[in-house]
C-alpha cells in the first residue's frame, strides 16, 4: 500500500489516510454509512463495463489505477 503525501494532500484542502477494515457486513456497514455522510469520500479512477472485469483487476493489481476501479454492471 502505497503512503500517503501529506504534503500534496495539505495543497488539495484534504486529508489523506488508508483504511483497512475486515471483511464483514458490519465494517462495509459502517463504512458505507460513513460514505453517505460525506466523512469518508473515496477517490474514483475508472468505470468500466463488467465485460472488462479482466482489465479492472490487471489496474488494480498493477497499481496503475488512480483511484478506486468501478465496474458497471448494468
């Protein structure tokens, strides 16, 4: 995971910080509550149809996406 630059961040009127959270209905719960009250906001890279699931893995893993990979399903 890379880190954040705090100093960017400053430049930009954010904060930066990682989350890590365990896989369950409760965190993904709080985190999304968190989302909906504007605490949290994720920072969104690409959407790209679920036919290019393939290629949405390839970025995330590579690390060349910017931001989170979104994959349309409908």
């Amino acid at each position: 995971m890379g880190q954040i630059n705090e100093a960017a961040a400053q430049r930009a009127g954010i904060r930066g910080f990682h989350v890590v959270m365990k896989r369950n209905a409760a965190d993904l719960t709080a985190l999304a509550e968190l989302v909906d009250l504007g605490t949290v906001k994720p920072r969104l890279g690409q959407t790209l149809p679920l036919t290019q699931a393939r290629e949405a893995q390839e970025l995330s893993e590579t690390g060349k996406a910017i931001g989170k990979v979104i994959l349309k399903v409908a």
